[in-house]
C-alpha cells in the first residue's frame, strides 16, 4: 500500500551530541575541578543508561523535576566511577540546561534536504523518540519542528518504545493505518521491534554498516526517498 507517513527517531537518527556525550561531559566538568578520560565516561554513561532501561523508566508521564532527577542520577553513577565529585551540583545544572539547548547537537547532513523532499511530496512526518520532555523546544531550537506535523517524546506520551502505545499514538495523529506508515530509528531493541509489533514498515539507520541480517537497513537517510519512490509515483 502506499505510504502516507513518515516517522523518525531523533538520537541517532535525526541528530547526535557532538563531538559525543564523553566529550561534552568532561569539557564542563573540568571547568568545577572534575577530570575524566572522555572515552572512558563515555562508556560508563552507555553503560549505567542501558542499565536503567533507557528513556523507557520515564514512562509515566513524567514531569520536569522527576526527568531531571533521573538524569542527575544517571550522570553522577557514571562519573562517580571515574573520578572524585566536585562541586556535582552546579556541574549538574549547567550539564542539564546545555543539553536542553542545540549547542552540543549536530543535525545529521543529509537530513534537512530529506526532511524537504519528503515534505513536498506530501508524506505526514512525525518524530517518534525516547526522549525527555525538552524535545519540543530543542527541535524547535534547531529549526526541525517546521518539517513535521508531531513530535512525540516518550515521558510526556507516558510510552516508550519498544511499546506499541507511542506507535499507536502516532498513526492516530498522522490518520494513517500501519500499512500507510514507515518508521526509521537506528535501534534494533527500540525502533524495529517497537515498529514491527504493530506491523509499521521499518527501516533501520546503519551508519556503522554493522551486519544486520533479516533486517532492512540504510546507510543514509538519503535512502529513504528512494526507498519511497515507488509508492510516490
């Protein structure tokens, strides 16, 4: 059938931290008297936020002091086991209000020139991400929100994906039957298993060309037009 909608995962897919959360952490924190190997809080972040389910634990309609909270707790686990805290609290402040702004993020190249030409042929665009509350203003911020008619982020939904109610939430908005939409994400456990349960057409982000067997995938987001050009002709 042909395709009507279009919805994106933003980690990852859309945008990405820069040069990466290692990185952007231990700049600020050398400025309250914290030093840490990028690479090495880098992991130990990767690795507490696995650890906790991702975005998934911020469900339940959360509210901005409880999203802050977890992430405070998040960043301190990991940098507790890479050096001695100084000062975490006011590091903490400055670390959370940076990441809500589009300072430490980088739109992927080719995604404003994918974004128009999906938006000119007429497709319904939506993002749907794991994300805290603040999506809406840094897609706003970074001039994302004029492409698409949604956002949705998981902690002000209260689903996150792999769960089918975020899912279900955006064919409601996008007037789409799961046949008439297609879902691009880089996550294997999030995106094609979220999208797959309810029968949305997946494409998966593979920027690294890890091997994916069984699985669609794309090395650029260039490809999704092609991919949608028979169904748009």
């Amino acid at each position: 059938m042909k395709k009507k909608a279009v919805f994106f995962d933003a980690g990852g897919t859309l945008l990405a931290p820069h040069p990466s959360v290692g990185e952007i952490y231990t700049s600020v924190a050398r400025k309250y008297g914290m030093y840490a190997d990028a690479g090495l809080v880098e992991r130990r972040f990767q690795e507490e936020f696995s650890s906790r389910d991702g975005m998934a634990s911020l469900n339940a309609h959360s509210n901005e002091k409880k999203e802050k909270d977890w992430w405070k707790s998040l960043v301190r686990a990991a940098f507790e086991k890479v050096t001695r805290l100084n000062r975490f609290d006011e590091y903490f402040d400055e670390l959370y209000d940076l990441f809500g702004r589009p300072d430490p993020w980088r739109l992927y190249p080719e995604v404003p020139e994918v974004l128009e030409g999906l938006k000119s042929r007429g497709f319904v665009l939506g993002i749907v991400s794991n994300w805290d509350s603040r999506l809406h203003s840094l897609c706003r911020g970074m001039g994302l929100d004029r492409y698409f008619d949604f956002i949705l982020a998981s902690a002000v939904v209260g689903s996150a994906k792999p769960d089918r109610g975020i899912f279900e939430k955006a064919l409601a908005l996008a007037k789409a039957e799961p046949s008439e939409a297609i879902h691009i994400g880089d996550s294997i456990d999030d995106d094609w298993t979220g999208a797959c349960a309810v029968n949305i057409d997946v494409l998966v982000i593979n920027r690294t060309r890890r091997t994916l067997p069984h699985i669609k995938t794309i090395g650029s987001l260039t490809e999704v037009l092609s991919y949608l050009e028979d169904g748009v002709s």
